[in-house]
C-alpha cells in the first residue's frame, strides 16, 4: 500500500491569478485550459450529488466508476502535451482514458435502453429528484465537451477525451430516463402540439 505525505491545502501560489498545470506550467486561472478541467470537476461534483439520491446498487457502482474516470479525464485536461511524456520517455500519467471506457458507458446505456420506451418527444428535464439531477449533470457534461473543443482549436486535446464526454452525456440522459423510471416518476414531454 502506498501512502502520500499530507498535503497543504492552501499554498497562497494562485492569490494572483495564476495557478500550476500538471508538469508544473502556470497559467492564468482564466485560460481555456484550466476552464476545461474546473468544467470536468464540478460535473464530477455534480454526479455526486445525483449519486446521494439514488439507491440502485448497479447504477451508484457505474456513477462511482465514472467519477474514477473523471477524475483521469482532468488530470489529462491539466496536463499540456508537451508535459505527457516525462524526460525518461515514460508517460506523466499512470492511467488516461480509452476507447475502452467509451465502450463501456455504451454498453450501459445499451441495457437502460433496453428497458425504456422508446422516444418520441423531447423530456422535459425532470422526472423526480435524481433525475433531474443527472439532467444538470448532463448539461455541465455538454459545457464540459465543448470546453475541450474550444482549447483543442489552440492546444491539442487528445480525441479520446472529447468522445468520453460526448458519450458520457449520452449516458446521463438515458440513466435519467432509466431512473424515473424504476422510480415511478413521469416523464414530461416537449410536444408543440400541446402547447
């Protein structure tokens, strides 16, 4: 078992704007870099929160590994490409996301849909209290993508992570759908004919 030393949680280093990028850059708080992975965080934080109102064994184990792979998704958001490779030609990060992940949320929703209606109208966000906070969470996960790809127009991003959080908003909204459902909650559609 490896143990760290504790960590300080103020450093007083960012009181002027500017904070380190994983390899030790600093940059402005203000970049599109440090927006892309604060965006990643407070999705991870947001998923946490739906977590603390679901009760389904299944879903809070996939949340929970989710989480996990937010967390690789940020630190590889934090990381410059010129920083992804460490001098002795070894990578800086132990782990990064791959198209297994990927395939992974797919075949999660795969099972959901499996057991839903298919859709006909667009859901309102709603439908009891979890879901409506996987339907933020959702949201925060498409402000989140697009930060990517608006530092990759600058900075390379590597595809895989832009893709994580494309599938992975995907996969909130049908694990919303899923949840009203085991749930008992209805649905609310967007019909223009019922306005």
């Amino acid at each position: 078992m490896k143990y760290f030393s504790p960590m300080k949680i103020y450093t007083k280093t960012g009181d002027k704007g500017q904070t380190a990028l994983y390899g030790g850059t600093r940059v402005s708080k203000a970049s599109a870099r440090v927006d892309s992975y604060g965006n990643i965080d407070e999705l991870n934080s947001f998923i946490g929160i739906a977590k603390s109102h679901i009760e389904d064994e299944d879903v809070l184990k996939q949340l929970k590994k989710i989480q996990f792979d937010l967390f690789t998704v940020g630190s590889e958001a934090a990381t410059p490409v010129d920083k992804l490779m460490l001098a002795n030609g070894k990578s800086r990060l132990p782990i990064i996301i791959s198209d297994t992940e990927i395939e992974e949320l797919e075949n999660w929703m795969d099972a959901f849909e499996d057991k839903l209606e298919p859709l006909q109208y667009f859901i309102l966000p709603g439908g009891g209290k979890s879901a409506t906070f996987l339907h933020a969470a959702r949201t925060i996960c498409r402000r989140a993508e697009r930060s990517l790809v608006f530092l990759n127009e600058s900075e390379e991003v590597r595809p895989e992570l832009i893709k994580y959080l494309n599938r992975l908003s995907d996969y909130l909204f049908v694990l919303a759908r899923y949840i009203s459902k085991i749930n008992n909650e209805t649905e609310e559609y967007w019909n223009p004919n019922e306005r």
